[in-house]
C-alpha cells in the first residue's frame, strides 16, 4: 500500500507548483536519503535548501524556481521584458504581490497579455505567502516559510530579525546526523573537561548562536533565535559553520561558566547554514518529523535527544554573562 505524500509535498503539488522531483523524493522519506550520513529525508531536504539560502538572492535571475519541477517563468520573464513600454519600473521579478505601483497599473490598465501576466503572477506569490499557515504540521510550516523566503525574501527591517553575513565559501565542518550530540549534552550543562562554548550575541547583548569548540566538529554553532540569511527566516535549531581568529578579536569578554567567550556576532566575518537539526522541532514532534534521523540519535546513545528543548541552550548561554 502506497503511503501518502508529505504534507508539504501534497500543498505544493495541490496548492502552487509540484516541487521539484529530489526534494519530493526527500520528503516521502525515500529510503535512499534514510542512511547513516543522510539521516532521513526530511533533514537532506534542509541541506538542500541550503544551497540556495548560502547565495544572494538575485533580483533577476531565475535559479531559485529550480526548487519547482519544471517551473516555466514565461510570464516572469515577459513582465521584466516588457515592463519599460508600459511605463512601470521593476528591479526584480520577486514579491510583484506587494508592489504599490504594480497595483495601480493593474487598477488602471486595460486588459492585456502583459496585465495577465502580472495578475497570474501576483496571485501566484500571494499563494506562496499563504502555504505556511496552511499547513498542519510544525516541520511543514518551518520547510514552507524558509521555500517562501528563497523565491520572495524578507528584510531585516520587516522581520525584526538579525541578518548574517554569509562567509564566501563553506568551511570544513560536517553536517552529519550526529551533530546535535555535543548540543544535547551542553544544553545539560555537560560540558567536556576541554571544550569551550562562544556565545554570538546581539548590540544588546542577547543571545543569537552558540558555538563549540573540542567537542565533535569545531567551530559548528547552533542558532538559539529566528536569524536571517540572504533574506530566508532560519528558524531556532539551525546548524551553522564559522571560521574566523578569535584571538584577533578585540571586543569579547570571557564567559562566566565555562572556557570561551561572548562575542558580538557581528565581529565574525560570516556564517554558512547547514541544515536544521532535530532541536528546530519541538520534543513531540520530533520523532515524527526527523523519523530514520531522530531514530539513529536514540539508537546511538545521544543525551535525552527526545526531550531536550532549545530553551535549555539558551539558557546555558544567557548564564555567560
């Protein structure tokens, strides 16, 4: 008997545009992403996104619908094309639903090509905004916002949220299923006798990621709020990588607890998103949402992977200063 398809795998196909085959494939939890490096679908499709999330979004460029099957942007491309005949002045082909001046010309315009267009378009973006609070489940609505964000992008001023810079390229830390171990064990204050923690901190000093050093992979951090990247929301739980001199860093001060040091986030040069971990989704939906990935965390032993919170984190990194 054939399972059904993931929540976020049927709101697309029913609601928008299929996405594309890889991500479907991912999110029906094929067992070909359900191994000992993938973890499960779910979490390589987060790995998948960011490859998109790392890069600018480009105003004009079309390589983000990639995430659709076989996306046709006719009607983007037409609108960009022919947009200086009717007057109108667009910089980008993204959130057209939000544009002022789009929706005068639309209440002024007589019917054309180029209006329906602009109308389909327009209707199409406002369906995209709406996936997330469509959804159900916790995991969907997390995966619908950051797809949302890659083709219409946020603003710091708008969200509220810390932006990141992105580092040029990847630093060589791993994103294996087991990269929430050292984590779990700092969230109850389990601290290797050589391991240090840097907290990244905001202009007042609250919490934003939490960094660890000789435990596991270095310079691997996890988020402990809301952050933007390239315009994308990355939720709590995000996985990052860092690479940067903490000794050429002048403005830190040493942690109150353990070995490290508070720093202003802004200090590092760049971040590179990995992927979710299992700690983005709250303790009882996590078996659920993270399945094969979730499963491998008990079988090998990680501490209390089912009921740890990201709040224990956070405390743990508000008790440094």
């Amino acid at each position: 008997m054939a399972t059904a398809d993931h929540e976020i795998v049927q709101l697309f196909q029913q609601k928008l545009h299929p996405l594309a085959i890889k991500l479907v494939e991912m999110l029906n939890e094929h067992y070909s992403h359900q191994t000992e490096r993938r973890g499960c679908g779910y979490t390589q499709a987060t790995r998948v996104l960011a490859e998109y999330i790392n890069s600018p979004r480009d105003p004009q460029e079309f390589q983000d619908l990639k995430l659709f099957d076989d996306f046709n942007y006719k009607a983007l491309k037409s609108i960009l094309d022919q947009q200086a005949s009717y007057g109108l002045q667009l910089d980008s082909w993204r959130n057209l639903d939000l544009n002022n001046s789009l929706h005068q010309f639309i209440g002024a315009a007589t019917d054309s090509d180029f209006k329906q267009s602009i109308v389909q378009v327009q209707e199409q973006q406002q369906i995209l905004r709406s996936l997330q609070e469509q959804a159900q489940l916790e995991e969907s609505k997390l995966l619908c916002s950051m797809i949302e964000d890659v083709i219409l992008p946020k603003t710091a001023a708008a969200t509220d949220l810390v932006e990141l810079c992105t580092r040029v390229e990847k630093p060589k830390v791993g994103s294996c299923p087991m990269a929430e171990n050292f984590f779990l064990k700092i969230a109850h204050h389990r601290v290797l006798r050589g391991g240090e923690i840097n907290i990244f901190v905001d202009h007042q000093n609250r919490p934003l990621l939490l960094e660890k050093l000789n435990m596991g992979d270095n310079h691997s951090c996890i988020s402990l709020v809301p952050l933007l990247m390239n315009g994308v929301r990355l939720p709590a739980g995000s996985l990052f990588s860092v690479d940067y001199d903490r000794d050429a860093i002048q403005n830190k001060q040493p942690n109150k607890q353990y070995k490290g040091f508070v720093i202003p986030y802004d200090e590092i040069p760049g971040f590179w998103f990995l992927r979710l971990t299992t700690l983005a989704v709250s303790p009882q939906n996590r078996k659920r949402a993270f399945s094969t990935h979730f499963q491998q965390q008990v079988d090998n032993g990680l501490y209390s992977p089912g009921t740890t919170e990201l709040q224990q984190l956070l405390e743990v990194a508000q008790a440094q200063f």
